[in-house]
C-alpha cells in the first residue's frame, strides 16, 4: 500500500506529503548506512589497513555509482511527472526502460573496473598492504554491481509513483543479508573461511542481488498500479534519450563530485598516511548518519516536485523546495548534537584499536564536519528543486562549483603550501558546504521568481501526451 496518494501529493498538506513520502526513504537511507557501519565495525577487528583499505574505496565506488544516479535519477523524475498528469500506462513503461538501461550500463561498468581494479587503486596509492587489500575489495565488491544499478532504477521507478515503502523494503532485504553474512565471510564464523576484506565486499554483492531480485518480483507482481506489463515492454529509442537527458547533468556531477574526493583521500594520504585515511574514512561514515534525513527529504521533494509539476501546479512544487529546506536544516542540526558532544564514544565503538594520531584526527574530524551539517541539509533539497524540474543541468553545475572550485583548493592550499596538513581537508569540507548551499538557494530563489517552474510545469504537461 502507498502512504501518500497522488491526490495528497498533488492537493494535500505538503509537510505530511513530504514527511510520509520520506520515512521510508529515511528508512531506506538509514539501513544503508547501517551496512557501511557495520561493515566498518567487522572490518575493524581486521586492523587499521583493512579499514584504510575500504576507505580509499569509499569514494572510487561512490565514484563508479554515478551510471546508477543517471538511471535512477532519470527513471523518477520521468515517472514522477507521467503520474502526476495521470498517464500512468507510460510511467511503466518509462520504468522497463530504466531496467533494461540499467542492465546495460551496470554490466558494463563493472567489466571495466574488474579488469582495471589495480590500476585504478595505484593511482591513490601504490607499494603497501593497503594497495593490496584495497584492489582485491574493489574487483569483488563490482560483482553486485549490475543487480545494483537495475534494482536502483526500479527503486526510483516507485518513489516517483509515490511509492516509497517499495524502495524501502528493496534495501532492507539487501543490507539485512549483507549484515547476516559479514561476520561469516569476514571473519570465517562456523563453517567459512575468512576471507577479510573479500568477505566484506562479497557479503555485499549477494545483498545488492538478492535486493534487485525482491525489487524485480515486485515489479512484475504490481504495487497500486505500478507493475510490468506487455505492453509496458518495449525498446523506445525517445524513452531511452528522455531517461539520459535527465540523469546525465546528475551522474556527471557526481562523478566530478567523487572525482574530487577520490583526489583528496589522495591528498590526506599524502600528508597524514594511513591514520589520516583510516580517520578519514570512519569521520566520513559515522557522519554520513546525520545525512540520512536529509536524503529521505530530497528523494520525496524530487518526486512531489515533479508530480505536482505534472499536475501543473508550479507553485506548490516551488514551497515544497522551501518547506523541505527548512525541515532538512533544522533536522540536520538537531542530529549533529550527539556527535558534536560525545565523537571519542562514537570512535571507540567502530575502531576500537585505532592509533592515537587516527583517534585524534577522527575526533578532530567529527567536530568540524558539524558545523556545516545545516547548509548540507538544505543543499540537498534545493537539488531536488531543480532535479524534478529536470533542470539537472543546474544541480551539477552548482556541484560543480562546490567541489572543484571551493573545496578542492582549500584543501590543497591549506595542506599543501599552508602547511595546516589533513586540518585544511576537513576545514574544506564544512566551507565548501555552506557557501555552496548559500549559492544555490540565492539561484534558486531568483530562477523561480523568473518563471523556472512554470516552463517546467509547461514542458511537463507536452511530453506526457
């Protein structure tokens, strides 16, 4: 059953749209992260070269994900709009069509990157057990890699119908048999043997395809009208080039995005070592829980956008971009209140026998990340503005900017010439954060007071007849 209905989302109260729409989202976004933690945490009783291993993968993998946000993200904004103007038959088809292209791109990808795996890990860093550890994580971790990519188009297919829970039960089967086999094939639990790292990586291939195949059955078995069809099924060459248009600017972006933070891990490897990546890495993941409201907030906003976009009605698309900034600054700030007051607890429950020099950095490293947790919040929903505009373009632009033209060079700057070390890549990331939501809230006030939203809404309403 949906949550929210299309009439709610399209004439209902926006804040219960957006926060029902969002909780499974949350939910979603919360076992997820609770995959990477506990991974973190098995990962952990390896030794600080096994948690440094995964961390320089963190952001090559968030990297390679940028062919999954091009479906993912096409597929829901499209569906979004089709259903909001009530053509629902093309919302399925649109669907089928992100699956296919999601086989495609996924298989791909992860043919490229298996018989690359060495070559790109030698380029953060070469002639150490990490290196090692790393490219053997990587070339096993890609093997879920195309169920991942489908499973992630389908998923964007039901939050654009409005359907969020199905997305939230996809994840929680794929992270729950991730989480069940991480103490087996990592550590050798009863009758395995331990793999350590390989374990960690395979534990999450098996999630990734036992989840696509939950999303598949889902699909083909129908949730409130969302399901596959014959006649859904077709190889549209205009529904293929839709999908792109939208979901390039956005996988683009991200994969610029991660290219810079595939270049500062380098950085931090270069003026701190292993303690600063394994700090690092587990900054980054513990953090990454403060995001998970703000992420639900954006995947619903992009979705209410669009539908309401579709129903013509550009105005309640445009307070849904304000009401869930507000909703994601306040949420943002309120989470950062626990790792701001207690990071040493938060540390020793990950990595229990960190050095000093990465226990310190790590704590160093929570603390400035907080104060920037407001601006990520509303920065998030400011893209989903845009993005269920199809103005996607924008969203990576202002990405952009954010990493290659503020982050990025104070970063190097501040470790590099002004000797500040890892401090200035932590400093990096809480400033580039709030000067690039101050920007893209300025622009996205003045696009809309020029009319952005109602050429949307125009343009909507022409590609679904």
């Amino acid at each position: 059953m949906v949550g929210v209905s299309r009439e709610e989302i399209t004439d209902g109260s926006l804040v219960r749209s957006l926060l029902f729409l969002a909780a499974p989202l949350v939910v979603q976004n919360l076992v997820q992260v609770a995959q990477q933690i506990v991974d973190t945490f098995w990962v952990g009783r390896l030794g600080e070269n096994a948690v440094a291993a995964v961390g320089v993968n963190f952001p090559v993998i968030a990297l390679i994900y940028s062919a999954a946000i091009v479906v993912s993200t096409g597929t829901q904004v499209i569906v979004s709009q089709r259903v909001g103007a009530d053509n629902t038959e093309e919302g399925c088809r649109t669907a089928f069509h992100g699956l296919t292209l999601g086989f495609l791109s996924g298989s791909v990808v992860a043919v490229l990157v298996i018989f690359s795996a060495e070559n790109i890990i030698e380029l953060l860093m070469s002639g150490s057990e990490v290196t090692t550890l790393a490219v053997t994580y990587l070339g096993t971790y890609m093997l879920g890699f195309p169920s991942s990519v489908m499973s992630d188009a389908l998923e964007g297919g039901f939050v654009g119908w409005g359907d969020s829970r199905a997305a939230m039960y996809v994840n929680v089967i794929a992270v729950v048999v991730n989480i069940g086999l991480d103490p087996f094939l990592i550590l050798g639990w009863g009758p395995f043997e331990s793999m350590g790292v390989r374990g960690a990586a395979l534990a999450t291939a098996i999630g990734y395809t036992v989840g696509f195949l939950f999303a598949l059955g889902l699909f083909l078995k129908g949730r409130s009208g969302f399901v596959l069809r014959r006649e859904a099924v077709g190889f549209d060459l205009d529904v293929y080039r839709e999908i792109l248009e939208i979901g390039v600017p956005t996988g683009a972006q991200r994969s610029l995005s991660q290219l810079v933070r595939v270049l500062i891990i380098a950085l931090v490897s270069a003026v701190g070592g292993a303690a600063a990546v394994a700090a690092y890495t587990v900054g980054a993941r513990i953090s990454s829980v403060a995001f998970i409201p703000a992420q639900g907030l954006s995947g619903a906003a992009q979705s209410i956008v669009g539908q309401n976009l579709g129903a013509d009605k550009p105005d309640r698309a445009c307070r849904t971009t304000w009401v869930g900034a507000a909703i994601a600054a306040v949420g943002l700030t309120l989470a950062g209140v626990v790792q701001w007051v207690a990071p040493e607890m938060l540390v020793n429950v990950f990595v229990p026998d960190m050095t000093p020099d990465g226990f310190r950095l790590t704590v160093d490293y929570l603390k400035i990340l907080v104060l920037g947790y407001w601006a990520l919040g509303a920065s998030y929903m400011f893209n989903a503005g845009f993005n269920g505009a199809r103005r996607t373009k924008v969203s990576m632009v202002i990405g952009l900017l954010k990493y290659w033209a503020i982050r990025l060079p104070i970063a190097a700057v501040g470790a590099l010439w002004l000797d500040f070390g890892v401090h200035a890549v932590f400093w990096a990331v809480t400033l580039s954060n709030v000067i690039g939501a101050t920007g893209a809230g300025i622009y996205y006030y003045y696009t809309t007071n020029r009319g952005m939203l109602k050429r949307a809404a125009e343009k909507a309403s022409a590609s679904a007849d």
